[in-house]
C-alpha cells in the first residue's frame, strides 16, 4: 500500500474526525434549513427529521476534506459539503418510499413517509435537492461565478438521470434482466458512486485544482465509490439491524444480482479491500495533506454501519 512514509491509520482519531465534521455539517444544515412557522410548516420538520438526524456524514467529509487538499476556505466548503449531504438525504427518503424500496427503518428511525406521510416525504425530498442547489448558487459557497456554476452542473451531472437517479432506474428494472459483474458495476457507479465522485470533485472545483490533481481525485472516488458499495452489500448479507439502523436482507430478498451474489463474501471483501489500496494510492500526488482522504478509505472497507 502506498502512503507517506509516516502514515498509519487510527481508527479512533478517524471517528473523533468524523464525529466533528459530522457536526459541522449539521449545524450548517441546521442553519441552512429554517423552521417554517407557517401553516406548511410541516414541509420544514419533514426536511428537517430526513437531514438531521443520524447519518455518517461520509460524503461531506470527503469534500471537506478534498477541499483542504487546496486550502479552500472552509466556511465555503461546509456549505457545499450541506448541499452534497442535502442531495443524499433526499435520496434517502425517495428511495425510502413505498414505490421504491417501502421501508419502514432509517438511521435507527421511522422512515419519513412513515413519521409523516407519503406526500409530505416526497415533497421533503424535493425540498432537500432543490435548495442543494440553490445553496451552491449563492455568493457564500464562492466569490467567482464561475466555480458556483461549475458546482452546480457537476452536481445536476452526478445527480440526475445518467448519474444517481439513472442508477435508481437500473435498480428498479434489475431484476427483469440477468445483470452481470461489469453490469452491476455500472449501476453502482451511478448509484452509490454519482455522488461519492462529485463530494470528492466539489472539493477541487471549489480550489480551482488542476486537471491533473482533479484526475486523481476522480481516481480515488472511483475506487473509494465501488468500495463502499461492495460492503454496503456485505453489510446487507451479514450486517445487524440494530447497528445499521436499517433493515438487512433486502438484496436477497428482492432476488437482486449483487458484488456479494455474483462473487460470494470472501471475495467481495477481498475485492473491497484491493479497492481501498487502490483508492488510497490515486492519493501518492497530495502527500500527507490527504491522509484524512485516506482514512476515509480504510473506514469505508472496515465499518460495520
Ligand atoms: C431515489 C433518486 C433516488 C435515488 C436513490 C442512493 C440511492 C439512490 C438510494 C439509497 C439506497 C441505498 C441503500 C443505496 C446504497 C448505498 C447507500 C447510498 C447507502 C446509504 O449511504 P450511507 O451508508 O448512509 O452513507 P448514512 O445514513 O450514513 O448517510
């Protein structure tokens, strides 16, 4: 594995990194996300019961931390880090709803269609993806125009139709067709990994970085983005509910082709865990400025939530 030469990975200081961050990015969701006092109030405390609480916050530490790579200010990167997290709970509770995956268990909690109703979770996710963007496109997130634009296309790219929700669409017609390794690697790389890839890109349009160290960035999420996905998997054939926060069994269940059906577990985890040194080597150009970025990745391959 390469890394610099004093690098090793602390799964303690990790979490106390994480945990931090974590609360960060809440807060500024917090502010970013006002109660509405109004008789539509219920919109705000469904947006608010789905943004939060609980989650890990992965994806806007890996643009917090992408973006320290180019000594973005962070009050500017907290705020894309809130849209990123925005986009992401918004998928949560539409993936969450009876016409797609109806369950009833998220972050430990009723799913929001469930602690309010079906309606008001849809429109609530419909909230989170459109003030994402209308967050980015603020003054706040960046003085030069053009980084705001480029900040928003990216995130319509890895959010929409050939990216997360083209994902979601694969997934739902899975099951009519056989999918095979590489095809179940591109569901997954617009699914799970549209919106790793541009929480780690948002990162380096925020610093304006070159082609170059964005190439390695692409690299890294890639790699990170199927490493995630491989053990999300495995934590579905061998998690625990309680830890998870979510109900397991699902793929199989649902007779869904997965890293784990087509490979079985021990070569899923060994997939995951070459996956992570590949990831962790994209990152031999940033020094041990990216060791939080490599962190992530041993995390990603070793968590059990
Ligand atoms: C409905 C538009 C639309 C898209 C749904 C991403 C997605 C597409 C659905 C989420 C369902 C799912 C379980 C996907 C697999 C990987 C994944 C995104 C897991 C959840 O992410 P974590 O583990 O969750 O980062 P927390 O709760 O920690 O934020």
């Amino acid at each position: 594995m390469a890394h610099s030469p004093a690098y090793s990975y602390d799964a303690g200081v990790f979490r106390k990194r994480l945990e931090q961050d974590a609360e960060f990015t809440t807060r500024a969701m917090e502010t970013l996300l006002p109660i509405d006092e109004g008789p539509e109030g219920q919109l705000m405390d469904a947006v608010r019961y789905a943004a939060l609480l609980g989650g890990k916050r992965v994806r806007p530490y890996l643009t917090l931390h992408t973006a320290a790579l180019f000594n973005v200010d962070p009050k500017c990167a907290l705020r894309v880090a809130a849209a990123v997290e925005m986009v992401h709970c918004y998928s949560l509770v539409h993936d969450d709803l009876p016409a797609m995956d109806d369950d009833d268990l998220r972050r430990g909690k009723p799913t929001c269609h469930v602690q309010f109703d079906e309606a008001t979770a849809i429109l609530a996710g419909d909230a989170l993806l459109t003030r994402a963007f209308e967050v980015l496109s603020e003054e706040g997130t960046h003085q030069d125009a053009m980084v705001r634009v480029a900040l928003v296309k990216e995130l319509a790219k890895s959010a929409g139709a050939f990216g997360m929700v083209g994902g979601q669409m694969l997934d739902l017609v899975a099951h009519q067709h056989d999918l095979d390794m590489s095809e179940v690697a591109r569901l997954q790389r617009m699914k799970t990994g549209g919106l790793i890839n541009y929480a780690c890109m948002s990162g380096g349009i925020l610093g304006k970085a070159s082609d170059s160290a964005m190439h390695k960035l692409h690299g890294f999420a890639h790699d990170l983005g199927l490493a995630f996905q491989i053990v999300d998997d495995l934590l579905d054939a061998t998690g625990n509910e309680e830890e998870l926060g979510k109900r397991t069994n699902k793929d199989a269940g649902q007779g869904k082709a997965t890293f784990v059906s087509l490979m079985g577990i021990d070569q899923a985890r060994d997939q995951a865990a070459r996956l992570r040194d590949q990831a962790i080597d994209q990152l031999n150009v940033f020094e041990e400025k990216a060791d939080p970025l490599r962190d992530m990745a041993h995390f990603v391959v070793n968590r059990v939530s």
